[in-house]
C-alpha cells in the first residue's frame, strides 16, 4: 500500500514545498510583490489599520520636523511603525483563523484577544514614548 506522505530516507531532506523554490533576486522581487499585497490586503479589509497608518501619517511628519537629536527621532518614529506592524501580525492571526472555522471557539477568541490585546500594548508604548519625548522637545523650542 502506498503511503501518500512518506517519510524521507534518514539524511534526505524533506521534500521542499514548491512555493519556495525561487532563490537570489527572484525570491527577493517576489517577496516584494507579497508584501505590497498583504499591504493592500489590510488596507482593504481592515478599518483598524487604515486608522493607524492615518495616525502614523500624522505622527511620522512630526518625528521628523520637530528639532531633536536621531536616537529621540527614531524612538519616536519606531513606536509609531510598531503599531503598524502589529496590527499587521493581529489581522494575519485573525484572518488565519476565521479561515479555520467560522464557529467560535475559546482557542480562537483567546488568539484573537491576545492578538488584540498585542496592538493595544504596541499603541499604549507609542503613547509612552511620545509622552516622553515630546514634550521636552517642544519646552527646547518655547
């Protein structure tokens, strides 16, 4: 009887899945091309993002115009990304799961509300952040 997954022989790597075999600069134009689309992705599908990327449209221009030395400037600009990259990571482990099972289930309400609850850390450090540095930067400039 055929086993439809057979385990490879000991020292033979397990056959690779397909989608990963592009290497050097086709992988990394690829990878570009995914990305670009899981931006789009969220942008469309997920409210909670595209008011984050408004409020880092918002905060970036700031970081970068008000007076203060790099590293001030790149904490700044560095909680703000965050938010968005978690928020990306949050949307993935939602979509991940609805993609599962559309019923509820306690494991996934937990993945999502820790999820959920991963964004809010991500905004509530940005506001830290902000709360810390900005205001020192303005009394400099008054």
């Amino acid at each position: 009887m055929d086993n439809p997954s057979p385990t490879p022989p000991p020292g033979k790597p397990p056959a690779m899945n397909p989608m990963k075999g592009k290497t050097g600069i086709r992988r990394v134009v690829n990878a570009f091309f995914y990305s670009m689309a899981g931006l789009r992705a969220a942008w469309h599908h997920e409210n909670a993002f595209r008011q984050e990327v408004a409020l880092a449209a918002v905060l970036l221009p700031v970081a970068f115009l008000v007076p203060m030395p790099g590293v001030e400037r790149a904490l700044l600009a560095a909680s703000v990304l965050m938010v968005l990259v978690v928020e990306l990571l949050n949307s993935a482990v939602e979509s991940a799961i609805d993609r599962i099972s559309p019923e509820h289930h306690p494991l996934s309400g937990r993945a999502k509300d820790v999820g959920s609850a991963a964004v809010l850390v991500a905004l509530l450090t940005t506001t830290v952040v902000w709360a810390c540095v900005l205001p020192e930067r303005i009394r400099a400039l008054l």
